[in-house]
C-alpha cells in the first residue's frame, strides 16, 4: 500500500528558510514565531496522526493585521502556507510540509461580542468551539454544532471542515449557523463576508468559505447563531439485537417524520469500549445502541418519544432506557463523547467518515463488517446515525507497518462501498489527505476542474494548503 | 424580438451553451420569468429552463427530492403534500407583488435562494440544497455535491450556486431536503406595539425555549391587509409556534403568558396561521397593482425599524418585518431613492438592498443588487470567471456596473 504523498517541497523556498525566518521575525511581535526545529515538532501533525511534516516555521499572529502581513510575504515569495486551529482535523487537514508556514491562530481566542437581542456571537476564529456555548449557557443560550472534539477544537477550524456533530440533526451543521466572517485572502486583502443579518448579499462566498479546508483564505472572525436553549432534552437509549435492526429503526423513525434532536449509534465493539471508560450505564447485552435525544417541554418529549418507542418495537427493540436524572444524561453523552478517545486507549484507530442514504445504513454496515474481516481487522461503529454519516473506527496496530496498510486499505474500501450505496466520502471531518486519492471516485475529472477552478480565484498560486483535498496529479499549473 | 431558447435536456443544454461560447453570443438565464427582473439585457439571448421539467427522485423516506429546474414549484409542491412534506423554507411567490404572470420554477427558488418566514428554524433555500448539476459558461456539464445531508466532500459548489441569480452556470437539476409538516401551528398575536416595542417583544420571544418558527411585526398600515383584516385593531405582531398539538398547545401558553406584559394578546388558528404567513412571505400588502418602488432589505434583526424610521424622516416609505425585524419589506411612495436607503443600510451596521420592482425606466438606471465592497466584488468576479470565463451568462447580481 503506498503512503499518502505530499507536494514535493518547493526548492527555493528550502534555501530561503534562513532569510524567510528572519522576515517573519520581524513582522510579527516577539513570542509569536515558533522556529527552532524541537519547537515545531507539536505541529507536525493533527490528529490524523500516522503522518507528520515539519513545517518551515509557525506563525502565531496575535490580530488580522499581523495575519494580512504574513499572507502577504508568503503569497509574494511563494511560501506556502498551512492554517491550523487546535490542530484535532481527523483528516490530516492541518498536517504541514517542509516548505510551508504554518498559521495558528490559537493567539486570537477572544470572544468579541455577544448580541443576545440578535442572537450572535462574534469571536476570534482560535475560540474553542465550546467556549462559546459555556459564554452564554447561563443566560440560557447554546451554539449548536457540537463536535465530540468541541472542548479543543476551534471555531476557525470548524469553518475549515464545515464540522458538525451530536446535535446538526435538527440545528444544521456549521455552514447552517454561520452568519459571517473576517477573511484573509492570500495577498493580504481583509474581506468581511455577511454579517448580523439572516442572509447577505451577492454570491454566497461565506458558503464556499465554510468547508474550504484553509484553500481559500484564513477566517481570523466569525459572527455564529446563538439558539435559546430547550427547556428540556432527554435522551434515551435503546438496545437492538443486530446492527441491521438498528439501522432499520434509524430509517424509519425519520421516515415517519420524527426528526429528533440526536441519533447516535453505537455497536457492540463501541458499546464495550465507551463503556469501560465513561460508565454510562449502557446495556451490555445488546448487539447495537441507539442514543436518541429528544427536546422541549415535557409534554413534547412524552409525545416523540411514545411515537418512537413504537416504531422501535416494531424493529424487534430489547431494552429501553430512559435518563432519569441530569447526571445520567451527562454520563450518557460523556460516554458517546469519549468514543474515539477511549478507542485510542486500547488499539491504534482510523475513522472513516461516509454518509450515506438513511435506507442503505444496514447494507453498508454490512458491507463495512465484511471488508474488515476480509482484511483481518476489527471495527467499532459510532456515529451520527440521523443523517447517514457513519463513523466506523477501524484498530489497527500502528507499530505494525502492514497492519497500518490494510487498515488504509480496508478504509478506501469503505469509503468506496458509500459512494456506490449513493453517499460521500465525507460527511463532517474533511478530505484533507486522507480521502484526497479517492477524490476521482465520487467525482468526474469535469466536476473536479470546475472546483479547483473555483478555488484557484481565491489563490491562484495554489500556496494555501496546497497538498490537500484535490489529487495531485491533474492539476491546473499554477 | 430577444430570441428564446428552450432546450429539452441537460445535453441540449450543454450543446447551445457551447455554440453561445463560439459565437460569443450573451445569454441570459431564465426559469418561470415570474421575477420581472431578469428581462434580457441588450443583446442577450434568452435560455429558458421551461424545457427541463420532471421530478427525477423523491424518497419521502429519505426526504429528499431531486427535479429538474424548469419543473413548476406547484408540481413540486403537489408531490410533496401528498405525503405530508413541504419545502421548509418557504419561498416565496411575489407575482402578486411584482405584477408579473409566469411560473415560478424549482431552479429559479434556488438561484434566487428564495427564503420565507421559518428561516430562523429551517435555515434558506441554499441550507436546503444538497446537490446541484448544472452547465458552466464553457458548456460542460458538472455536478456538485450529492444526495446525503452531511457532505463536506470538495468545495461546497451547491452554496455559491444557490442565490447566483443566474450570474455563474445554468442549474440544470437540483437535489434538495424536504421536511414534515408540521401537525399543526398556531398563531399569538400581540396588538398596538410600536416599531421598537414589537422588535423588543420578538427579541424576548425568540429568547424562550418555545421554537418561535416566524416572528413579523405588521404596523397599524399594513394590517387590514392580512388575514382577511380579522387581526385585532392597532399594530400586529406576530409570532407562530408549530409542532405536535400537544406541544404547541403547552408552548403557546407559555408564550402567550410572556407576551402579555408587552401589549393585548390573540390567538390565529392553524388555518388562519397559513394564510397569515403566507400572506406575510409574499409580501402581500404591496400586491397594490401600483410600481411603486419595493425593496426587500435584510439585515440585523434589531436594525431593521432603525433604518425605516431614519428613512421616514427624509421621504416616504410603508414597512412591515419579518425575520423578527431584520427582513424589512419597504415600498416607496415614489422614488426608490436608492443612495439613501443604501447609506443608511451602512449606517445601522451593513446589509443589502434588493429592488424587486419600480417603473422599467427606473428599474433601469436602479442597481438591483446592494453593491458590494471593492475586493469582495473583485473577489466575486474572479469566482464567476471561474465558473464562466468568457462572462456568457449576464445577470444583474454581478454583471452590471460593479466588479468590473
Ligand atoms: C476525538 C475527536 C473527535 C472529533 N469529533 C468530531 C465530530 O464529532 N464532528 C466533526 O465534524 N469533527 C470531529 N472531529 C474532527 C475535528 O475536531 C474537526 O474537524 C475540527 O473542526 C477541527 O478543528 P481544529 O481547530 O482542530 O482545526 P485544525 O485541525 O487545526 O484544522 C482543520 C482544517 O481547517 C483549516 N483551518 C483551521 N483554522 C482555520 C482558519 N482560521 N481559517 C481557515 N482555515 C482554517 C486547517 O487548515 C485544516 O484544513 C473530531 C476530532 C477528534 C480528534
């Protein structure tokens, strides 16, 4: 299996490290320059983690301005230039190269300002995701887009990979809750896309923003929608005696016009794991779990959840067990939380990211267990079971090189089985470098040279993350 | 007469886009036509999408559909009742308003990003799209995202298409998310606020856990014209709750109880709810048969009776709101006076301008579109060229006068 390849790094640029080093040092502030070789070795990779490139130097700007200036020696030397958040991209979106100056902008983590009259929240792009709901949970309001990674990663690289989360079911993903941006382009220019208002004018460039996996500019701001807070939210497990079952009831309780707040799903593998870490007080006996969240007033959840309670029946349900108390709702959503992280304690993993139509969820979790034991391996399901997007976590043995390659191996098979059952590549972390050489199979050679032709108007000397999302090969000359 | 074109496939299509980019011929795209606006400048050749009709996939289990963008939203819609969903944006149908005859198009609501009253809880017409093919300015065919809800694969080309006004490609089919209906709705509506009051009241309103699904203010000028003139005398301010019965019953309670300290409270039925907001999406009062100028404004839902009060101070102007105060319908009693409502538009913190309707000659030498700041137009122009380097398709949002 060959490794994920990466840009050549651009010879002139190498010679110049000495120089280029010295310019940045001179326009940033001092402690705002990370360039000694041991120094950058925390940034030579994100949580994609079987890859790693030292960077040529990190920049830590401390306002838009000292961004501006940055981008604009880069784009006037051709330095290419990497933007990293909390650096936790899951698809190696945030992975430097030997070439290239990475931009963090961990610096600029401030909230701005809270508008509740107009239900905003404008903050630095380095605010931590759940910074911002903690800022204004007292007064009764939430952001809704939560990421299991939500206590480290950053708004700004949640815009990036357009992230989402337990909760994008009924509140949308990022773009959906995205209002309006501070960007730099890569020559400097400040633009301001949207704003407070509910939509803006002209064309839509917020929304190619959002998702853009740093190829078109560094967001430094961002205007988010705050939302008031339910007055209650419950979840409730449920336990099925077969992945299918479970995937069945998934389908047709959105079928039915019920749209919970959160589906998750959670199979046997993933059920052991989370549970000897969090003590969620999950059921053991059960071969697949669903965790189905419910909101609103206690008359509404009632409602929802007898009319789901009666669609799960007819799926064959084993078990089903209401949070009785806050605390077991916390240790609920701890354990769902946790999922990758406790995986990690106990084997090497990678997390695939597909979504695919409701209807083919039992088809493709089938799929998924057969690929795997065709290679050898063993999986763990969890994942946003409401809108398609699976997350098998496939454990390998990272110190075992071929283990390593069956496992990337085992993944594109995966990922190949969704985009023939109709779905994607990627539903919430990104192709980065990841799902970059499986590009060509979800889409036509025509489909990907109008996108880099769209990207190449933002950044016509493809310095900005220049080794992701789009094939190497093929490419327009910059 | 502007030639027409009509054609009746995607492959069609694609031919007489190629033969427009040799012959260096201008098109302009057009779906119903039910906008008005997007008569054909000079020398341009009209492409309709009257020809590509037909719903291709619905899956209401799945809920999801994907049409062709010449199919009529009334087909659409049609196919969507009859199993309980609906677009839950809500776009819009301002023939009445406008004065135009037509059929709006399923394509044509995308590439206006046609957006109603749920906004708030159902996003716009682009939070909707998830997939889009479509024929560039070099005549290729391309598709843009998929099926799926949750798809961060690539650029999000969908998005920038969505609310293109026909400026970057023609939408050949569009795949889009389609919702329940709700069980039922309700309607509180608190009588004899002023401006800021009602703003006040909708911001409280849309503060409580109670899923405000739309949230307009109606001035004691507008009023009689809504809901078959039933609303209580004075100002309306109006807020609507839907869901399951049982739970709106309990929200609207509890909403009703807060918005009593504010003003007089009633309520609208489920079927005096639909007609309201209908009436309040397609800005129905300003459906006088007159041309008198008529803006669609948006911005930050607190400014939105700050412009129109500055704006009263200087000329003449009727308004109501929708979008708890930052969608402002505003109709002028005769000029459109563009350069002042668009300095004001800066001055209470940013947002745009849309003129949906005025004399020919006036629409004429009138910037439709809120003229953008200089490097987000440049930056515009350069996403267009992507899409359409030698500029074939004109349309007002980025051709005329600014980008260049
Ligand atoms: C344990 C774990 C759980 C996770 N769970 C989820 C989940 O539930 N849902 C989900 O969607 N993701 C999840 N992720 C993936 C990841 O957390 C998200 O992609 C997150 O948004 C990345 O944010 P970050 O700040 O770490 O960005 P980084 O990883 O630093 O960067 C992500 C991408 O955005 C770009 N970028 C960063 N900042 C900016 C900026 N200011 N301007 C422009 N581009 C920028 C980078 O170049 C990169 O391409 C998870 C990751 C982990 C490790």
């Amino acid at each position: 299996m060959d490794q994920i390849g990466f840009l050549e790094p651009r010879p002139a640029v190498i010679a110049r490290r000495r120089e280029i080093v010295a310019d940045l040092l001179d326009l940033l502030p001092p402690g705002c320059l990370v360039h000694e070789p041991r120094e950058l070795v925390p940034f030579e990779t994100d949580a994609f983690v079987s890859y790693r490139r030292l960077p040529l130097a990190v920049a830590l700007p401390e306002t838009t301005a000292q961004v501006a200036a940055v981008l604009k020696y880069c784009n006037r030397y051709g330095v290419p230039v990497v933007p990293r958040g909390a650096g936790t991209s899951l698809s190696g979106g945030a992975i430097p190269q030997e070439d290239a100056v990475v931009i963090g902008l961990s610096k600029m983590s401030r909230i701005l300002e809270v508008d509740y009259a107009n239900r905003t929240a404008t903050v630095q792009a380095g605010v931590t995701n759940l910074n911002i709901s903690d800022a204004v949970s007292a007064d009764g309001y939430f952001y809704a887009p939560d990421p299991s990674s939500q206590l480290a990663c950053t708004i700004g690289g949640n815009i990036g990979m357009n992230s989402g989360g337990a909760h994008c079911l009924k509140y949308g993903v990022t773009t959906n809750n995205l209002l309006g941006a501070k960007l730099v382009l890569i020559d400097g220019t400040i633009v301001d896309l949207g704003g407070k208002g509910l939509d803006a004018g002209g064309l839509d460039l917020l929304g190619l923003v959002c998702g853009g996996e740093g190829q078109l500019g560094i967001v430094t701001e961002a205007t988010v929608r705050l939302i008031a807070k339910p007055e209650g939210a419950r979840p409730v497990l449920f336990g099925f005696d077969t992945s299918e079952e479970a995937g069945a009831c998934v389908a047709d309780v959105i079928g039915a016009g019920i749209i919970p707040v959160a589906i998750e799903f959670m199979d046997k593998p993933a059920i052991e794991i989370c549970e000897a870490f969090a003590h969620a007080g999950y059921p053991m006996d059960v071969e697949a779990l669903l965790i189905v969240e419910v909101e609103g007033s206690e008359a509404e959840m009632d409602a929802m959840l007898a009319s789901i309670i009666e669609i799960a029946g007819r799926h064959g349900v084993k078990v089903v067990k209401e949070s009785q108390s806050a605390t077991e709702a916390a240790l609920i959503w701890k354990g769902r939380k946790s999922a990758f992280g406790a995986t990690g304690r106990i084997a090497d993993y990678i997390c695939m990211d597909g979504t695919v139509p409701l209807g083919q969820l039992p088809h493709v979790l089938r799929g998924t267990a057969e690929i795997v034991a065709k290679y050898g391996l063993r999986v763990a399901n969890v994942f946003h079971a409401g809108d398609g997007n699976m997350h098998p976590l496939i454990l390998f043995n990272a110190n075992d090189p071929e283990d390593a390659a069956r496992a990337e191996a085992a993944g594109n098979d995966i990922l190949r089985l969704c985009v023939d059952a109709g779905g994607c590549l990627t539903g919430e972390h990104g192709v980065g470098i990841e799902k970059r050489d499986l590009m060509r199979h979800q889409y036509a050679e025509v489909d990907l040279d109008q996108q880099m032709a769209v990207r190449a108007a933002f950044d016509a000397q493809w310095l900005l993350n220049p080794s992701k999302v789009f094939p190497l090969e093929g490419r327009p000359a910059a | 007469m502007t030639p027409i074109h009509e054609p009746l496939s995607e492959e069609a299509a694609a031919r007489l886009v190629q033969v427009a980019a040799l012959s260096r011929s201008s098109l302009a795209i057009r779906g119903g036509g039910t906008r008005g606006l997007n008569a054909a400048p000079d020398g341009a050749d009209i492409l309709s999408t009257r020809g590509l009709t037909g719903i291709v996939a619905y899956n209401p289990a799945e809920m999801t559909m994907t049409a062709r963008a010449g199919t009529p939203l009334e087909v659409v819609e049609a196919a969507l009742t009859e199993n309980r969903q609906m677009l839950a944006f809500e776009p819009c149908d301002l023939r009445g308003a406008l004065g135009s005859s037509g059929i709006p198009t399923i394509g044509g609501v995308f590439a206006t990003n046609a957006s109603g009253p749920r906004r708030f809880v159902a996003g716009a017409a682009r939070d909707s799209l998830l997939g889009v093919r479509f024929v560039n300015g070099k005549g290729e065919v391309v598709k843009a995202g998929g099926r799926v809800m949750k798809n961060v694969t690539g650029l999000d080309l969908a998005k920038v298409l969505a609310g293109s006004h026909g400026s970057l490609a023609l939408m050949t089919e569009v795949t889009f998310r389609v919702l329940p209906v709700p069980e039922t709705a309700v309607t509180i509506v608190v009588s004899n606020l002023n401006d800021a009051e009602a703003v006040a009241a909708m911001a409280t309103a849309m503060s409580m856990s109670v899923e405000v699904s739309g949230a307009a203010h109606l001035p004691e000028s507008v009023r009689g014209r809504f809901a078959g003139g039933v609303l209580p005398d004075g100002a309306a301010t109006v807020l609507r709750l839907e869901g399951l019965a049982a739970s709106v019953a309990v929200r609207a309670e509890k909403l009703a109880a807060t918005m009593a300290s504010f003003g007089p409270v009633a309520r609208l039925d489920a079927d005096l709810t639909a007609r309201l907001w209908r009436e309040v999406r397609d800005a129905a009062p300003y459906a006088d048969g007159t041309p008198r100028p008529l803006w669609r404004v948006s911005v930050a839902p607190t400014a939105g009776h700050q412009l129109v009060a500055a704006l009263r101070l200087e000329t003449g102007v009727d308004a109501y709101y929708d979008w708890q105060g930052g969608l402002v319908w505003l109709r002028m009693e005769a000029d459109p006076e563009a350069a002042l409502l668009r300095r004001y538009v800066k001055a209470i913190g940013g947002g745009h301008a849309t003129l949906l309707r005025a004399r020919p000659e006036v629409m004429a030498a009138t910037e439709t579109f809120e003229p953008q700041a200089d490097a987000v137009a440049a930056l515009s122009a350069r996403v267009k060229a992507s899409f359409d380097p030698a500029g074939l398709y004109v349309s007002p949002l980025i051709d005329r006068k600014q980008g260049a």
